[in-house]
C-alpha cells in the first residue's frame, strides 16, 4: 500500500519542492499552503504522515495540529523558520512528533519521514497483533510466586505486598496481560505512558530496571522481563 503525506506548507517553492521529492520516493503526497482548509484536506486525505509549516494564513500550524491530534494519530512533523526553542517546546506539547528547522537538506526530511512512518507501521501491526491474541481478562495475573491483582492495584510476590510506583504498575501489568510476546520499547511507551508523552525509549529501560530489582531474584540475570536482542521486552512470568 503507498503511503499517503499530507504537506502543509504556504510558502510555493517549498511546497513544489516537497511534493516532487516525496513523489519520487514513492510517497502519494497533497499540499496545501492554508491551516484551516489544511484540517479540510486531512480528514477527506486521510494521510499517514503530516509535514506542518508553523507560521501560516488562517490557522497557525501549533492549532492545527491541536486539532488534528484530537481527530486522528498520526506522525506530524513540524517545520519553521524560526530556530527558537519555545515553538520546540509548544510544538511537542501540541501532539508533534518531530521537528525540523529551515533551511534543512531534503536527505535529512526524507530521512524522518520514513523513521516516523516506520515507527507508525510498527505499532500498528503490533496493536493487530494484540487485538489478534487470545487474551482473557482477569481480576487477579499469578505468575508462581507474583500476583497481580487488578481490582485493588496491587502486587504481592511471595504473598508480601510489593511497593510500586503507578508507572511500575502499569508497566509491569501491561507487560503481563501479554505474556510471552515481544513488545518494541516504542511501542511500550506508546501504549502505557501515551502517544503525547514528551520523553524517549530510554524511560521504558529505567522502569523496566526498577522492576527487575523488586520481582527479579537476580536483577542481573532477570527470568521474567527477559530482554529480546534489538526488539523490546517479554514478560515470562
């Protein structure tokens, strides 16, 4: 299936440039230069990615991506002319995944481009995965010796009560309900820290640490958050 990037962007030149070079990668690609008739073209387009200009007729690029990001998930790539660390700041605040400064090479856009809808395709197959999986839900998890008790939020090992922090739950349950798969960091950080969180993969790997010293006999030779080689995590159990 061709991948389908929307470009918001006022200013001709650029717009041109972006569409010829995106086109000659593969992509189908549909530019407009104005933010509110942008929101228009987005939702009748229906794009896998959006490269949004900032400073635009109409709507500015921050409030269109507000609105996009309460309609639709997927990668938005902001651009500007302004080397400013607050539109940074804003713009990842507002539901942007990357961020790019004119003047910038067209290898390095094209370069993020495909990172972001790469990692787009990534987590949607493994939601498909997910929503494949036999996975019936239950009040209480016991893997042996741990126990999870869903109800009450709550986690004993060796019948004494586990003090976990409310990501440390949530991580240790979400990585549990799916045991024995193997789960990216990005997709973790997806599914249990949100879409919007402003942070990287590395956030999965210290929880992921803490964990292993509360459940983990040798946190050192972990049996049961087992690291896959490239990939992620599996839960064992």
């Amino acid at each position: 299936m061709i991948e389908k990037v929307l470009v918001v962007e006022d200013e001709p030149a650029l717009q041109e440039t972006l569409l010829y070079n995106l086109q000659k990668q593969g992509y189908e690609a549909q530019a407009i230069g104005d933010g509110r008739a942008a929101l228009d073209l987005a939702r009748q387009f229906k794009p896998d990615m959006i490269l949004l200009d900032i400073m635009l007729p109409g709507m500015d690029g921050f409030e269109v991506c507000k609105i996009l990001r309460r309609e639709m998930n997927v990668p938005v790539l902001m651009l500007t002319a302004r080397d400013d660390e607050i539109d940074r700041v804003v713009g990842l605040e507002v539901g942007a995944d990357d961020y790019l400064t004119k003047p910038f090479s067209m290898r390095e856009l094209m370069a993020r481009v495909k990172a972001q809808l790469r990692r787009s395709s990534l987590i949607r197959e493994e939601l498909e995965k997910l929503k494949n999986a036999e996975n019936q839900p239950h009040d209480i998890l016991t893997f042996d010796s741990l126990a999870i008790n869903q109800t009450r939020r709550e986690v004993m090992l060796s019948e004494q009560p586990l003090a976990l922090k409310p990501k440390e739950y949530e991580l240790l349950l979400f990585l549990a309900q799916h045991r024995g798969q193997m789960l990216s960091r990005e997709f973790i950080l997806e599914r249990v820290w949100g879409w919007d969180y402003i942070g990287d993969s590395r956030t999965v790997d210290v929880h992921v640490r803490w964990l292993r010293q509360k459940i983990e006999h040798d946190p050192a030779k972990p049996v049961r958050i087992v690291t896959v080689r490239g990939g992620g995590y599996r839960f064992e159990g």
